[in-house]
C-alpha cells in the first residue's frame, strides 16, 4: 500500500549513505534479573535502533518504544503503552517477568506486557537490527514467542508485514497518532483485509481509499510498475498468510512508512539533515475522510505551509490549540445558534437564512433526498422546516438535504452547490449594519472608559484592588461556578428531569447562549465549599472523549450542583432496553463498546491519580448527537469520598454489575470497573438485562442467565444466536465473538485474571488476540454441573 518512488530515492541514496550511523556498542538484549530504566536503553546490534523509555516533551508523561538511535530528531517507530502513558512522577521499568515475558511496571503497577505464551525460563528480549523486538529463547534464539512486528502502531519499517495470519487470526495495520504531541491511537487505520485489498479507513467505519495488488504493484499507485532501485515489494497469499511488505537493499539507508495524523500513508527518508516525504497516498489531502473535521471546508494547498482547513461562515475553530497539534477532528462550531427549536419568549425572530456555497463537493454524510419535491424554494422550504437540517443542495439530482454535521466538504471546482443554514444575524449586511457598528464600537469604547475610571475611584478609597463576586467567576481550569440563581433560571427552576439515581436527579437547561446543559443536583453531600471546590477543579482537568464533560458547578450553602454538557441521545440503557431508543445497529454497538473502553482506560491510567468509577452500567454512558458514547457520573467517586461505596451499593439496578469482590466486602481495584463493563457488553451484544431477575424461565441445567447463556453459545460457537433480535441476524460474527471473549475475561471471579481496560481495548482493536476464557465459578454453579470446569 505503500510507493517507494524509484527516481527520489536513488537521488536521495548517495546523501543517505553518507550519514548513516555507524554500529553500536551498546547493549541489545534484556535478561532475566536486570531492569531498563531511566536512561538506559538497548541499541541494535548495527547501532540503527534503539528501545527506551522517552517522553515527547518536557514533563510529559513517559512511552516506551523504538526510535531511531542516530536521527537526531526523536523519530518514535514502534510504541508499547501508547494508549497508556506513565506519569512523568513515577521512574517506569522494563524486566522480564517470572512468566519469561515482557513488562513494564511503573510503581508496581503492570502498565504492559507482551502476554505471550511463553514455553522456557530463559527468555530474553533483543532489539534486532531491522528495529524488530522479539521476545525468544536464549539457548533456541529460533524460538520466538513475541514480536513488536506483530503489533505496528503508526510505522510500518521494513519486513514488516501489513496483513493476516489466517492461522492465528492475527491483523496487522497501521493506527495514525491522535495528535503531534499525544501518541495515543488516533481514527485512522490502514490495512489488508481478507480479499487483498488494501484499505484506509476512517474510525475503523468510513473507507477513504482503496487499492488492489494486480500482481506486480497496486492499481491505485501505477508508479509502482516502475520498481524501486533501493527496494522490493512482496504481495503474499496463500493458506497461511496473506500481507504486504517491502524491504530495502541496503540497510544503512533510514526509511520508514508512516500512517500520518493527516490520515496519508507517507514514505519518509532521512537525509541526513531532516526527514522528507517522497510519497502521499491518497495523494490528494482533501480525500482523505473528515481530514478538517466538521463545517470545514478542505482546500488542496500548493505547498505543506498553506492551510487546507477553513472553516465555513458563520462557523469558527472549535479548539485552536488542538489545531495547533494538527488534531482537526473538532472542527468548528457555529458563532449563532440556529432559531429553530429555540424558545425566544415574545421576541420577534428572523428565520434562519441559507449561505450559497458553490463549486465544492458535496459531503455524502447525513445525506437525504426529497424525491417529491420539485423546486429549489420548496427544497429549502423543507430543509427549514426540520430543525436537524442543516444545509441543502437543489441540482439535476433533484433536492437533497444534510443532517448534523457536514463532513468531507471540499472545494473541487465543479457545479455543485449546497446552501449552508445560519442564523439570519450571520448574514446582515449593508450600511445599516456598518453604521451600528460604528455606533457599538463608541459606545463600547465609552462604557471601557467609564469602568476604568470607576475603577480608579474604587482603588483610591479602599487603598487596594477589591475583587468583585460574580457567578460565573472561573476556576484555575476553566470550571464555572454558577450562582443557584442562575442554574434555576436555566432548568426552569429544575422543570425538565432527566432522570434520577443515588447521587441525586439531573435536569435539563439552558445557558444564556442556548447551549442546552444537564444539571445534577447531588443529594446527602455535606462537603465544604473549600473540599467541594479543590474535588471540581480537580475533576475539571479530566477530560477524555469519552467522558461527560463538566461544564461547572453550584456551591451554595448547602447546595451542591454540577453542570455538565448535555447528550441529546441519553443513555445507552433506553436504545438497549426500552422500545421507544434507537435501534443501533452492530457497528454502533462495537464502536460503543469501545469507546466506554477508552474512557474506562483513561481514567484508570491516564489520569494523576487512578479514579475508580464503581457503577458502570448502562444509565451512566450517555450517547451525543453522533452517538459517541460518554462515561457520566465518574467523577462521583472523588466528591463523595468514603462515603462511596455505601451510596452506590443501594442504587437500584447496580447489583448485576457490581464485582464479587466488592460485594464481599474486600477493598476495591480498578478491576471493579473491568467486571462491570464486562456486564455492559453482554448488554450490548443481547439488547438483554444481565440480572436473574429478568430472565423469563430457567432451563435445567444451564438456566437463563445471560452471562451463562453467553458463555454456553460461545463454547458452542453459536454466538448469532443470543445477539440483540433487533438486529435481525446483520452483524460482523467475528467481532460479536471477539465482544463475549473480552466480556467474559472481564467477568472473572479473581480480579488478577481480568484484563485491564487498556488490554481491552487491544483487544478489541484487534491489536491482540484472545484465547478461550475459562468459565468463572460463580457462573459455574449458576450453570450446573455440565458446564463446570470448561472453557467458554
């Protein structure tokens, strides 16, 4: 999937040569007893690699991984914890563990390990000169348990294979970086799926670009045809194996291929100065899905200093500083709200207009036609009619409208054109409006004056500087603190509930600017002012896509309020459970289940301190407008403190997540949170309630438990049959399969044979893959004595 340009290269060869490094001295095996740490490192025996731990910037927390021991630029190939960052406050090891495999260990705690099978007390881990890790025997160096060749991050070096193990199951692909700065997996992928052809992909769900190996080179890169003077490229499949791969003719030459933050597979040289890239595939930046994020228009730029993102009218970024790191997937968001839907009281209102935005292409997303419809006036009719709508398009193709957020629109030159719908304000114009401004702007500058005088008279009489009390004062990380006043202004003094649960009940509201807000009011909590408002600023830092963001807070007498961004799609429970949700589909149900996942592993691992959330279920993964799932309620658990446990263990509907540790009474580890999502996920898969309660008979035997009924199908391989009937029988098995294998690992009785969230999320990436799990006890006595002591 990947060109190596032959004429670029072999130009290119003679500097190359001139500056590779030169072989190394240094150590390339770890053995049993010994311990990398610090700034020790392994160098591959020709002095091309090197493994250590190293850190993206200054206090940055810490990775462990294969750079490029000569380049001075740090160049990172291969990472182990990428979506497990150590803090930069702890001193992160690698060892060889008493199994014979890999760990990292940071504080005593495994933050990763190879996992690996391993069938001798004497292996060692070497660096090898092609930048391979490989876990082996000492005495049988033949004898390989694990690779990191296996498992390629954003890099593909060469002899790497890109591909299937048909025997194994195992996917080898490439994950782009989530940013410059972060390296956790980003949301683009490219792989070789089981009909050979090559593919990237979008969030594991939108394909981009394609290609099909004829034989000689893939169709999408005909340059291919012309071979490499410096390289070869191989296409295998057969009953074994089906992958790609290239290698290279002299070794001294540093070459990588690299699964870019913009979503292109990029072939990078060094010179010996810096790295240039001599290919992009797709060539062009603009195909590449969501590359700019939502209400962005992708422009092709002349050269790599140009913006290609813009943003559209009326729309501005909506963070900078993530733009800043090259990470886009937020887009922009609208300057005015539309009026649609919106409450204005007796105030007279402009309906929303429409912005012609000609000779793009049109986003295919979110796309819906009106067969019925006969002219462009009645189209836009249509479109403003449905408050979701958010442009339309009238051409040869009749009318078209878009709902939510418009993705992958680019400028191509062509016919096309899509009116944007803004807010009637964002588009006035004229002498009236220039004359206002001027008229706002010495207004403005008048009340500037004004309050700066006032200021003096205040700073003269009271000899010093007063600080005036306000209710949106802002903490040290940007939380709101909301006066009780104005939150019961927003809710309608607490009209529009939500819901209800232990902690207290949410309501709905809104702020000044129509921004729609969940507010809970927690009930029982006595904390002080000081203790509350240290416990919100530090939640206030967490922040995770995969995490309800909170918004602010209320802290007044006795009152104690959290605000919260709103999710229009509300709980997973009410799409899994109740006729009147969504029916997800399967590939919304896997990337929900992954998602929790990541939320899971950020606050267990990600955060400075390990928060423990304690009631996963259902109720508390909210889903916004895309369906993205958000963990809620995890900050509950730091507010509440020891009083915690006893809150949560009486909320209605826990107890068919709770872990049988914690229910014994013993203390309580993040594998609590593992247990409970393990439960979810049988949900997911079954559209079922876990708990006994809910089942409507019990068969001998086996009875009618879900996590029994799960774990006897998956020993049987019929795992179609106990997936959600509402999917009517549309669902990837393999996956399916994958979700009960991870679910019921996570289940186990002992927490030290559950993964942690971060290996679950491997797993489900396909980054690792899974043996059978044995059935747990507990689960075993539920079932009988037919299932006991089998593996599921």
């Amino acid at each position: 999937m990947h060109l190596l340009r032959p004429f670029v290269l072999s130009v290119l060869l003679f500097v190359i040569i001139l500056h590779a490094p030169s072989p190394s001295a240094a150590a390339d095996t770890l053995r049993r007893g010994h311990a990398l740490a610090g700034h020790d490192k392994l160098v591959s025996g020709n002095g091309k690699f090197a493994l250590s731990f190293f850190q993206l910037q200054t206090g940055a927390s810490y990775y462990l991984g294969i750079c490029f021991d000569k380049v001075p630029v740090l160049t990172p190939v291969w990472t182990a914890n990428r979506d497990n960052p150590i803090s930069n406050s702890t001193s992160p090891e690698l060892i060889i563990s008493g199994d014979g495999n890999m760990v990292v260990l940071a504080q005593g705690t495994t933050i990763w390990s190879t996992r690996a099978n391993t069938t001798t007390n004497d292996t060692v881990a070497v660096l090898l000169g092609n930048g391979n890790l490989v876990l082996r025997s000492s005495s049988n160096p033949s004898l390989t348990f694990w690779e990191s060749f296996d498992y390629p991050t954003d890099t593909m070096l060469p002899g790497v294979k890109i591909g299937w193990n048909k025997v194994t199951g195992l996917n080898r692909r490439l994950v782009s970086r989530k940013n410059s700065i972060d390296l956790s997996s980003g949301l683009y992928s490219s792989r070789m799926d089981h009909d050979g052809v090559g593919r990237m992909m979008w969030n594991s769900s939108s394909m981009y670009w394609s290609s099909t190996w004829n034989g000689r080179f893939f169709s999408a890169i005909p340059e291919m045809s012309a071979g490499s003077s410096i390289a070869n490229q191989t296409f295998v499949d057969n009953d074994q194996e089906l992958y790609y791969t290239y290698n290279i003719f002299d070794e001294r030459i540093i070459i990588a291929c690299v699964l870019d933050v913009s979503g292109r597979n990029q072939v990078r040289v060094w010179t010996g100065q810096d790295w240039m890239t001599v290919n992009n595939q797709p060539a062009q930046q603009c195909d590449v899905y969501a590359v700019c994020g939502p209400f962005t228009i992708c422009s092709e730029s002349t050269s790599d200093a140009d913006p290609f993102c813009n943003c559209m009218r009326g729309f501005s970024l909506k963070s900078p500083a993530d733009w800043e790191i090259e990470d886009r997937t937020g887009g922009c968001i609208r300057n005015t709200p539309l009026n649609c839907g919106v409450d204005h009281g007796n105030e007279t209102v402009v309906a929303d207009k429409f912005y012609p935005m000609p000779g793009i292409r049109l986003p295919q997303d979110g796309r819906q036609t009106m067969p019925n419809v006969s002219s462009a006036n009645e189209c836009a009719q249509v479109c403003l009619s449905n408050c979701s709508c958010t442009a339309y398009s009238y051409g040869k193709d009749g009318c078209s409208i878009w709902h939510g957020d418009l993705l992958n629109v680019a400028t191509d030159g062509n016919q096309e054109m899509i009116y944007l719908r803004l807010a009637a304000k964002e588009l006035e114009t004229g002498k009236g409006n220039r004359t206002a401004m001027i008229i706002g702007v010495a207004i403005g500058t008048s009340i500037v004056a004004l309050v700066f005088i006032l200021l003096i008279v205040i700073w003269r009489r009271n000899g010093k500087w007063s600080r005036p009390t306000v209710g949106n004062d802002q903490g040290s990380v940007g939380i709101i603190a909301f006066k009780n006043a104005d939150l019961q202004d927003a809710t309608k003094k607490f009209s529009e509930k939500l819901g209800a649960g232990g902690f207290g009940s949410v309501f709905k509201g809104f702020l000044s600017d129509s921004i729609a807000i969940a507010v809970k009011r927690l009930d029982g909590d006595r904390q002080g002012e000081k203790q509350f408002r240290a416990e919100v600023n530090s939640i206030g830092v967490i922040q995770h896509i995969n995490l309800v963001k909170l918004i602010g807070f209320c802290c007044e007498g006795d009152r104690r309020l959290l605000v919260y961004e709103y999710m229009p799609n509300g709980s997973l429970d009410s799409h899994l459970f109740q006729s009147c949700g969504t029916v997800l589909d399967w590939n919304m149900r896997y990337q929900i289940a992954l998602g929790v996942a990541r939320g899971l592993g950020y606050l267990h691992h990600g955060c400075r301190d390990c928060i423990i959330h304690c009631d996963i279920k259902p109720q508390n993964i909210l889903l916004d407008a895309s369906f993205v799932p958000k963990i809620a309620d995890f900050g509950m658990a730091k507010l509440l403190g020891r009083e915690f446990s006893r809150v949560v263990t009486t909320m209605r509907g826990t107890v068919g997540y709770l872990a049988p540790e914690w229910i014994s009474g013993m203390p309580i580890t993040p594998k609590i949170d593992v247990y409970s999502y393990g439960m979810v996920l049988l949900e997911i898969v079954s559209g079922k309630r876990n708990c006994v309660e809910h089942s409507s008979s019990h068969t001998e035997g086996q009875g009618d438990y879900l996590p029994v009924q799960v774990a006897h199908k998956l020993l049987h391989g019929d795992i179609l049959s106990i997936v959600d009937a509402n999917l009517h029988g549309e669902v990837n098995i393999e996956e399916a399969e994958r979700v009960c294998k991870v679910a019921c690992w996570c289940i186990q009785d002992l927490e030290s044979d559950r993964p942690t969230m971060i290996e679950v999320v491997q797993f489900l990436e396909g980054i690792c893959e899974l043996e059978m799990p044995p059935m747990p006890r507990l689960l075993s006595a539920i079932a009988g004595s037919s299932l006991h002591h089998t593996r599921v």
